[in-house]
C-alpha cells in the first residue's frame, strides 16, 4: 500500500479504495492474523482514515473500530 510516509495515510491511497479493497482490509482486520500487532494498527488506521473521508465504503464495518467500554473499578 502507498503512503506518503510510514504513518501518514495519503489522501490518494484514501481515494483508491474500492468496495472490494475495503472488504479485503477488514478481513484482515476481522482476523487478526498478523506478524506484527504494528501491522494491524496500520490497517485499523487505514480503516479509521476510510471511515472519515469515505464511510460509504465502512458502514459495514463500523464495528471493527468501536472501541470495547471499559469500567475503571
């Protein structure tokens, strides 16, 4: 994937994404079956940049970004 840097997310790579691509990095996402937990991050961020700049292509996959609630007691 291209980047304007290692953790930039371009606007061109946001711009590309198609139905297809954006249901491929969510498999990834949903399966969690990466060699580093950085890779993972760097999808769930390409994700997240989807989500702002083009939720048509998420709102299927909203869920992956909802963070769990936590209690603090």
């Amino acid at each position: 994937m291209k980047s304007t840097s290692d953790n930039n997310i371009s606007e061109e790579l946001v711009n590309s994404f198609t139905e297809e691509m954006t249901f491929e990095l969510a498999k990834r996402l949903e399966e969690e079956n990466y060699a580093t937990p950085f890779d993972g991050l760097k999808d769930w961020h390409l994700l997240r940049a989807l989500a702002i700049n083009r939720p048509e292509l998420t709102s299927d996959y909203i869920h992956l970004l909802d963070q769990e609630p936590f209690d603090e007691n």
